[in-house]
C-alpha cells in the first residue's frame, strides 16, 4: 500500500499472544505507517469479514463451545510482521552483502507490518463507495486483481463499487463514465488479457480528479499502477486530507519492470518475462534457405503478394549475409559487413 493506512486496531484482542513482541520503532520498522486514528475520527467496528470455510472445534477440549461462525474469522493479529531480510552475513566479504549509511554489514531485523483481515475495521461495509482504476501500461494479471477486489469487498458487505475507466483520464472525459462493477459482472474477467477497464498514461488536474471523487462520495480508492501511477495517488491522497474528505487511497503496485522498492516481485513480471523468452527463443533460424528458384524466398514473396497484397518480411541482424556475396570487411569480432 501507498498510503497510507493499516486499517487495524491497537491494542485490540486477537489470537492467542502467549510471548509479548518485543518491538522498538523506527529501528525495526523503517516502514512504518500512520494509524488511521491518527488522521481520521471514526470509532472502530467489529469486522463482519468471513471466509466460506473454517475448522471444526475438538470435541472433549477444554475449548469453549464456538459458533461455527466465528470458525471462519480469520484475522492477522495486529502485532504480526514480516521479516524483510533474513540473511545473517558472517563476514564483510559475502556475496550480496549490504551496507547502511554508516557502513555497518551486520544483520539487523527489520521487520513491516503483516497484511490482511483485523478484527476491527473503521468503515461500515454498508457506507462505503469504493471506486477502481488502473493506469499506466498494460501487465498480464490485470483483471485477476481488479476481480479479486471486488470479490473481497462484497465478501465485506460492500455494495458500491465503480470501475474508472481508461486510467485517471476516466474522472474528466464524459465519453467513459465509470462502470458499476459487481461479482457477476467481474467473474470471467480474468481469463481476458488486457484491462476490463482499460488504461491510459498521463493525469488529468489533480483538483479535477478530487472534485469527482467528492462528488460521488468516494471513500475508498483503490489505484492500480507502478510508480509514476502511485505518486498520483500519494498526490491526489494529499488533496483528500486537505479537504478532510473521510477517505483512504490503497495503492496497488504493478509493473512488468519490477522496479519498485520493498517489493521482491510485482504481479505480471514473471509472465512478461516468460512471454518475452519465447519471442527470443523463437527467432532462432530452424532452416536455412536459398533466396531464388522455384521454391525460394523471393518466389514465397510472390505468391504472398499476389494472395494477400502485402508480404511482411522481419529480417535479423546479419540474416542470410551469404546469399548476398557483398561481405567486404570484418569487424572487430569477425562479423562480415555488407
């Protein structure tokens, strides 16, 4: 997340916690993020978040008898984290070593905060409008991200969600209003490629685009994009607080590039990479060829043009350089040149 807020309770009750967690900010949490208490007045609520499946209570435990439930509440405690490096380097000399800014190797455990459902939440499910874009460029997983939002805020009991359509461009152009997304709407979408809601680079002014999500009463505003995408929404975050609009922007990082910090590996990267090897290992020669004859590219050529009027030839560096006979020097490392 960008943003802005961990949307839990401190000091709440949570699953059992037999040894206290010993925890000493900032040295240990460099990213740190504000309370939403911090910022906004809302009382805290008991969440309603439910999964479809639970265990089932031991019979002849000491256990209390549960309700089956409260078996499917499953929670993140608020004092769980995730260590972030976990490499114990021995001597300076270790490969992948790093330094701090005193030139200090040895390892210190640096730990963020760990992500998903608290037990309290700040915004009742049935008042919240929550609103989706995607912008930049395309990435493969997509629609699997904006599917599985949906999917997770009707489980919350959200009933208001709008699709932005074609990036923040969707806030000022009339020809795209946006799209009310809902579970049977977004079902299939992940086996589409693409954006269900399109994208598009570039932002629009910043007040135009507050000014439409005050006008809709917006109070959750889900960004989808890499980093140039993310500091709108840390901009257009700012602009909310400015006009003390009760609202939280969650940022969702996506890049092919997989160039954005903290992150180990952004969805899509894997799938672009793979997708781009196979263009590179198809590219390679299988059969020679002869360019003239009866059965020669030129002739091949032909007949494409005669058929279809038009004949795309994509040709390599260096590609049927024996044909030509015109190899009048070499290089420095020993490739003809025509």
């Amino acid at each position: 997340m960008v943003g802005f807020f961990s949307c839990f309770r401190r000091g709440s009750s949570g699953a059992s916690n037999p040894q206290a967690f010993h925890f000493s900010p900032p040295f240990n949490d460099p990213f740190a993020l504000p309370h939403i208490s911090d910022r906004l007045i809302m009382p805290a609520i008991e969440s309603n978040y439910r999964t479809k499946s639970g265990g089932n209570s031991i019979e002849g435990s000491a256990s209390p008898k549960v309700d089956a439930n409260d078996m499917r509440r499953i929670y993140v405690h608020d004092d769980d984290r995730v260590l972030v490096k976990i490499v114990h380097f021995g001597h300076p000399s270790s490969v992948g070593i790093e330094y701090d800014e005193n030139g200090n190797w040895q390892f210190r455990p640096l730990w963020a905060r760990r992500a998903g459902p608290r037990a309290w939440i700040y915004f009742n499910p049935e008042q919240v409008k929550a609103a989706i874009v995607t912008c930049g460029g395309l990435c493969p997983g997509l629609n699997d991200v904006i599917r599985q939002v949906v999917f997770t805020l009707e489980t919350y009991g959200v009933n208001h969600i709008l699709g932005i359509q074609y990036g923040f461009k969707g806030f000022v152009d009339k020809n795209y209003p946006p799209i009310k997304l809902s579970r049977k709407l977004v079902k299939t979408i992940n086996m589409e490629g693409g954006s269900f809601l399109g994208v598009s680079r570039g932002c629009p002014p910043l007040k135009d685009i507050v000014d439409r999500l005050e006008e809709w009463n917006i109070n959750m505003f889900y960004v989808i994009g890499g980093n140039g995408s993310h500091a709108g929404a840390t901009a257009i975050y700012e602009q909310c607080e400015k006009r003390k609009m009760k609202m939280v922007v969650v940022g969702i990082p996506k890049t092919i590039d997989n160039d954005i910090e903290i992150l180990d590996k952004t969805f899509g990267f894997d799938t672009a990479v793979e997708e781009a090897q196979r263009a590179i290992n198809a590219a390679y020669t299988e059969v020679t060829f002869t360019m003239g004859g009866k059965h020669g590219v030129l002739e091949y050529m032909k007949q494409k043009i005669e058929l279809n009027g038009i004949c795309v030839v994509v040709v390599a560096e260096g590609a049927g350089q024996w044909s030509l006979h015109l190899c009048t020097y070499s290089d420095e490392t020993g490739n003809g040149g025509v």
